[in-house]
C-alpha cells in the first residue's frame, strides 16, 4: 500500500471516530451536571489533564531522542 494511500485511511478512519468520541464528552458533561457535588467534576477534570499530559510527554521525549541522535551524527 502506498503511503499516501496509508495516510488518507488513517485521517479518514480518525474522522470516522471522532463522532462517537464527541458523543462521550456530552454523556459525561450531562452527568457531572446533574450531580450536586463537584467532587466527580474536578476528579473528570484531574483525570483530562493527566491525559493531556502523557502525549505531550512523549512527543517532547521522542524529539530529544531525535535531537540527540541528530547532534551526536554532526
């Protein structure tokens, strides 16, 4: 399979998914607003920051890899 052809079914197969994973955020939305404490909201919030943190995580960790590797060939 050429790359390009890879690469357009993986944008492709992402915007497939994306709906249903916008319904979720809505499910979940609905629930901490019918609850009365905050205490479910700010573990849902604690628990959107760690997941934001590990992809950055491991972008910044495989560009000094990368940037490692580069300086040590020059």
């Amino acid at each position: 399979m050429p790359k390009y052809l890879r690469n357009i079914s993986i944008i492709l197969l992402s915007f497939l998914f994306g709906e249903a994973a916008q319904a979720q955020c809505a499910m979940c939305r609905a629930v901490l607003e019918s609850q009365e404490t905050t205490a479910a909201a700010e573990g849902i919030n604690n628990g959107i920051v760690y997941l934001m943190l590990f992809p950055y995580l491991l972008v910044g960790g495989v560009g000094y890899v990368v940037y490692k590797m580069r300086r040590a060939k020059a």
